[in-house]
C-alpha cells in the first residue's frame, strides 16, 4: 500500500471494518451505491480472510436492499456524474437481472 501511495501521490487508502463497510452501502445512498459499484464491478486483489467476498455474497442475497434497488440507484449516480457509459452499463446488467428473475419464477 505505501508503494501505491507513493507512486500515486493523491490516492487516500481508507481502510473500514466490514461492519463499518456495510452500514455505509445500506444506509448512505450516494457513498453506498459508489461501494456497491466497487463490490460488484471490481477484482479483489487480496482478500487473505474471504472478507470482501462474504460482504459480496451478504449483498447479493440482502434482505435489507435488494440487488435491483442498488442497480438502479447505480443508474441515477452515474446520471448524476453524467457518464452515460455507465448509464448503459448499469441499465444493460438491470435488464439481465430482471430477465434472470423472471426465468426463475416461471
């Protein structure tokens, strides 16, 4: 991390505990639905304990937030930045959820 820091002189490590972490995702709108971005989209470079994947497997099948809930949160961030990239993006992976939903009640 000190290398990293280094080399990137603005990059700010933070480091919260997976309680901490996951109060922020379900109860701050706007920081949580960046987290749930990071949760869903990025590679866990190390991960010695299985923390980020168990938050990750703890999110998918929440009964406080529902994926879709966060999908389209993730929708109006990225209209809120103005990255229509990400407005299809997130739009595209809302589609396949609810296509893979319906398949399964039927």
């Amino acid at each position: 991390m000190e290398l990293l820091k280094e080399k990137y002189l603005n990059v700010n490590v933070l480091n919260y505990t997976p309680e901490i972490f996951e109060e922020i995702l379900y109860k701050d709108e706007m920081v949580g639905t960046f987290l749930y971005m990071i949760c869903r989209e990025n590679i866990i470079l190390y991960d010695k304990y299985g923390t980020f994947m168990s938050i990750r497997e703890r999110m998918i099948n929440s009964k406080i937030k529902s994926e879709e809930v966060f999908l389209r949160q993730c929708i109006e961030f990225s209209k809120k930045i103005g990255s229509e990239k990400w407005v299809r993006k997130f739009d595209k992976t809302l589609m396949h959820y609810m296509y893979r939903n319906n398949r399964k009640r039927t």
